[in-house]
C-alpha cells in the first residue's frame, strides 16, 4: 500500500480551512500535517514539515501565496504547490504559471476539483480547476497558418481531448488500454508536433481547444 500524501493546507479564513479538511480527511491517501493563517507561518511550516503538496491561498496576512511560491522555488523546495483562490483575474495566473506552480483550484469548486486535483499533483501531473479554462484564451500560443491539430494523429487527437479532461498519463492508459509509457511517448509527440514548451504548456492547449477536439 503506498503512503499518503502528505498536505500543508495555509489560508486565513479557519472555516476555510474546515472545508479543506473536511474534503480531504475521509481520504485514506491524503494526510494533512499541518495548518496555517498566514504566509510567513506557511513558509516556516513548509520548511519544518516539508509537506509533498502545500495549499496555499493567494490573499494572505503578511505574505501572499505567490510570494511563499516564489521563495519556494529559489530554495528549490521539493514541497508542490497548489494555488487556491477565488481570483479568475489573468494577471493571477499568469504570475502562478511563472511560478511553476502543480495546480491552480478555484475555491468555489474545490469540494468537486480538490481531492482530483491533489492526486493528480502526487502522481507529478498538473491540474488545472476545468471552470478556468476560459480564461486561458488570451494565453493562446501564436497560430501557424494551418491548424496545428491536422498534424495529429487519430490517436494523439484521442489522448489530447483526454488531457483536456484533466485525465492523468495513467487514466488515459487505463481507458484507451494502452501502457504508460505509450501513453507518454504520444504526448511527447504531440508536444514536438504543436511546438510546446512548458511544464503546463500541453495541457492549456488542450483546454484551449477543448471546444473543436
């Protein structure tokens, strides 16, 4: 049986907190090893603790979640981070993804993205909460003159719309009854084929064009 996850969950709002913890304690896989209101106590908890994921909410007192993610990764800490918030603002985003943040959860939706969400990052995946993704059209990549996906196969075009469901390398495998590192190999196709660059860059494409696969 494999060990749980361990999570650090910071937010200011203690009935926040009780939600997070009330989604995620039935959850034999996800433990939680500490809890904080404010930023500078998340980071001395990150450090002491060394969680495998740590929740943080962007609007907090003394330090914002971004500012933790951003000393997180000058330490190159091996802690991932996971973005809750209630802003769908594109700066906010944008300032995550350069972060190199593993998730970006709206709070509205985490009794029905987190638990997906925190699995996801475990596995090394990125997680993206589905109601964002129409605010990803602006971060569209520049368009070549034909459509990128006719250089798809029928295969990689299956395995894109999969992604674009927030589906993991395993899931996929899972459902299209094909090994992992198959399943791996056709998504460092498509990523050669669209010219992608980026830990988050296959998935947001394929958010993006979630509408036409």
């Amino acid at each position: 049986m494999s060990k749980a996850t361990r999570i650090l969950i910071a937010d200011d709002h203690p009935i926040f907190r009780k939600g997070v913890l009330s989604i995620v304690n039935d959850n034999p896989n996800i433990q939680v090893v500490g809890e904080s209101s404010n930023g500078e106590e998340a980071l001395k908890l990150i450090n002491e603790l060394k969680p495998d994921i740590v929740l943080l909410d962007i609007d907090m007192p003394l330090m914002s979640g971004l500012e933790v993610a951003r000393i997180l990764k000058k330490q190159n800490s091996k802690s991932k981070v996971v973005i809750l918030t209630i802003h769908k603002d594109k700066e906010y985003f944008d300032e995550a993804i350069e972060l190199d943040i593993k998730a970006y959860v709206l709070k509205d939706s985490i009794a029905s993205d987190l638990v997906n969400c925190i699995m996801q990052v475990s596995e090394g995946e990125y997680y993206i909460s589905p109601a964002i993704s129409t605010y990803l059209i602006e971060k569209r990549r520049p368009l070549m003159q034909e459509s990128p996906l006719s250089r798809l196969t029928a295969t990689e075009l299956q395995i894109l719309k999969l992604i674009s469901k927030n589906k993991t390398s395993s899931q996929i495998a899972e459902e299209m009854f094909r090994s992992i590192r198959t399943i791996e190999n056709h998504r460092n196709n498509i990523i050669n084929k669209l010219g992608l660059k980026g830990p988050h860059a296959l998935l947001l494409f394929s958010i993006e064009n979630k509408s036409i696969l």
